[in-house]
C-alpha cells in the first residue's frame, strides 16, 4: 500500500507523528511528480528543479511557518525514495562504520527537537539582479522560514561511531543528483566539527531530522531524512541524506568546494582560497502593510547571524527613504536562531518616497545601506526599501 505525500500534509498534527505512518511513501521522480498540493501556494521561480517561496504577507501571518508556506529550494529533481529501503551511513573517520534505516535510527537514539529559522544564501538576490543580471533563482524575501524539526542529535550518532580525536569536519550527501552541463553530482556540503558541539540540553548543533512541524518530511522537504544545522544558510541542512563522512577536510563536494562562497571575479584561485559560507548577516524585510486612514501598520522579519548568543537587538523603520527612523516593536515569540517578527506604525508624508528597514544585532551587526557585490549574488543585506505608494494602496 503506498500513501502520498499530499495525504501526509492533510493528517492531523501530532506533536511528533510515528514514522512509520510515513514509511511507505515513495517520492516520485521530479518529471513525473506535480507540485505537491500542499504548496500550491508558492510562487515558483523555477519549477524544475522546484524552487518556490511564499508570498510574503503570508510569511509574516505565523511565527512557526506552516508547512505549506515554507519555501522549497532543490538544485535537482527530488530522488525517487523508497522510504523502507532508505538507510544512512556513517563513515570515514570514525572506529564503528554505521548503517541505519530510520527506524533503527529513531529507535537507537534519544529524540531531539529544535524551532530554528532556515533561509536560502539567495534570498534577496533580485535586489542584485536589479542592478546587474546574473545567474541564479531571482529570490525575492521569501526563502526562509521558522520550522520545529525533529529527529536525533548528530552528536549522538557520531558519538556511536566514535570520532577519531583528528576529525575536524562532518561530511553530508543527499541522494539527489544535480545535473550541470555534461556533470552529474550529488548535493552535499559539510559543517566544522565544533558546530556539532556548539549544543545544550534544548539546542542541538546539528539535528539528522524526520519530522517537519510535527508531520514526516515532505518529499520537497528532504524524506525521509535530512539535516537540520541551527543558524548555518539552507545549503548545509541537506535533505535526502543518505552519507556522513568524519574528515579531517571540508567536503569537496562542488556545494561546498565551489559554490556558496563569496567570491568577486570566480578565478579558480579566489574560488579555492575563499572560506564557504556558513552563518548568515544579519538580515531583514517589510512582508505586509495594514492602511487605515493614512496610518500604515507594517510588519516583517528580521535574521539573527546564527552567531550563538546573539541576537536582534533593534529594527528601525523609516517613512522617508532614510532621512528618519522609528524604532519598530518586537514580537514577542523568540528562539536563539530563529527570525524575530516586527512591527511599526507609520504616518507616511509623501507617497512617492521609499519606506526602509534595517536591523542591528546585540553585537553591532547593522544592516549597510547598499549592498555589496558579489559574482553569486548571495546573502544581500542592504536596507529593505518598499515603495511608499505600495503601502498606502
Ligand atoms: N539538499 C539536497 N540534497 N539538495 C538540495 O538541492 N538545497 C539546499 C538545502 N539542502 C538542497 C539540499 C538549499 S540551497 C537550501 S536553501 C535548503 O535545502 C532548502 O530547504 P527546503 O527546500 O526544505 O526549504
């Protein structure tokens, strides 16, 4: 019997719903498989691969994103799954190579949750598109969202495994293949060593996830299995996890070796020399306006770096392009790497002008007044400006 991953999305939630209500779900092959119904609501930048995001006053309606609401980025088709066949290893450097499937891994190990907020290194890249035409998905604000992931602690498994004291570094490769002109890989990446570490009783460093909002992880999101890396960009929870390697070395996977680095002119030698990216800048964006009679009451998010202990300290709000700025109140929802909602009330005087936002974190971190550039087009973090006249329709 197979169950599909739309019947999934409509079943009751549970606070952590078994798994193998979820076991028999295959996904299918991304040619064959529509969107599921449970995103229909996305808008799709590009549809194959899947890469959607949500409207953005939809975005800032609930602190814990709706499943349905998050966004999808897949760099490939989604790999066909054959959930009671699908097993993750651990190997490298480590005493005891592992295999599991995920009944034996959710059985084995202690389960863990965490609420973190995971967004895109390409959220906001139309804003550099604006200015110069590159490649890549045209991100609007959307591609990012504020989840309860559950699963268990990579600390646990690697913990099993017994690490080698010289590995400094945790390997993950999905099952997905991405194809790139005549090349064909695998999605993977990698995370330090002590970002594993970086954990307390409620805080996991890195989480090998099952479940998404207390549902199995839908098949855009990674089923059977993925990583969840608390305050790290999207790139590195790789979904459809299939491989952990303990090195000495980073991944030489083309996602990490390659790309989601910062790079200017993408020589060979800038490429190799340049650290890939991990935490975020801080971040923000005005998701919705309510107009009630010249009085405009905006509201968004803003994006902590995933630096542990800190956090968004303030967001300004400005009704005249930058000359003025207003302090916007605080939602009173939080979490150590998670976004933090905002809003402001705003007497707008002239309509041809921009609103801005920016955010500054509890170490200083502010948000610079133009973007910097760069070849990829990442982690844009200028002022968010929305034209007034947007607002006061
Ligand atoms: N994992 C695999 N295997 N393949 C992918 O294409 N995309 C990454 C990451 N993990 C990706 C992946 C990127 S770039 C992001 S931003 C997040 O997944 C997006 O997760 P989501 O689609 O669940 O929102």
């Amino acid at each position: 019997m197979s169950r599909s991953v739309s019947a999934l999305a409509g079943t009751a939630a549970a606070s952590f719903l078994p798994w193998s209500v979820a076991s028999r779900t295959v996904a299918a092959a991304w040619d064959e498989a529509p969107v599921d119904p449970a995103k229909a609501d996305l808008i799709y930048r590009t549809r194959a691969p899947r890469n959607g995001e949500p409207r953005l006053k939809e975005l800032v309606k609930d602190w814990i994103t709706p499943t349905p609401q998050f966004y999808i980025r897949s760099h490939g088709a989604n790999p066909t799954v054959v959930a009671d066949q699908f097993k993750v290893s651990i190997a490298g450097m480590v005493d005891k190579p592992m295999t599991f499937s995920i009944p034996e891994l959710l059985e084995r190990f202690p389960k863990s949750s965490v609420t973190c907020t995971v967004s895109c290194a390409g959220i906001r890249r139309y804003e550099f598109i604006k200015i110069k035409q590159m490649k890549g998905v045209p991100w609007q604000e959307g591609p990012i969202g504020n989840a309860v992931w559950s699963g268990v602690r990579l600390s646990d498994v690697l913990t099993a495994a017994g690490v080698s004291s010289d590995a400094k570094h945790v390997w993950f490769e999905g099952a997905d293949t991405v194809v790139d002109g005549n090349a064909a890989f695998p999605f993977g990446g990698s995370v330090p060593m002590s970002k594993t570490r970086e954990e307390d009783e409620k805080l996991p460093g890195v989480l090998l996830a099952t479940h998404m909002n207390g549902q199995p992880l839908l098949a855009d999101h990674g089923f059977p299995l993925r990583t969840i890396v608390p305050g790290y960009i999207g790139a590195r929870s790789v979904k459809w996890l299939q491989k952990i390697v303990v090195s000495d070395k980073p991944s030489p996977n083309h996602f990490i070796a390659d790309v989601y680095k910062m790079v200017y002119s993408g020589t060979p030698v800038e490429i190799d020399e340049t650290a890939p990216i991990y935490r975020y800048p801080v971040n923000a964006a005005l998701c919705s306006a309510d107009n009630k009679d010249g009085k405009v009451t905006v509201k968004g998010y803003a994006l902590p770096t995933g630096q542990k202990g800190c956090s968004i300290s303030k967001v300004e709000v400005s009704p005249d392009g930058g000359k003025s700025w207003v302090n916007a109140a605080m939602g009173e929802q939080t979490g150590e790497f998670c976004w933090q909602f905002w809003s402001a009330t705003l007497t707008i005087m002239n309509p041809e002008t921009e609103v801005c936002v920016r955010a500054t974190d509890s170490l200083g971190n502010t948000m610079p007044e133009s973007g910097p550039w760069n070849l990829k087009g990442y982690l844009y973090n200028a002022w968010h400006r929305v034209p007034a006249k947007q607002l006061l329709n």
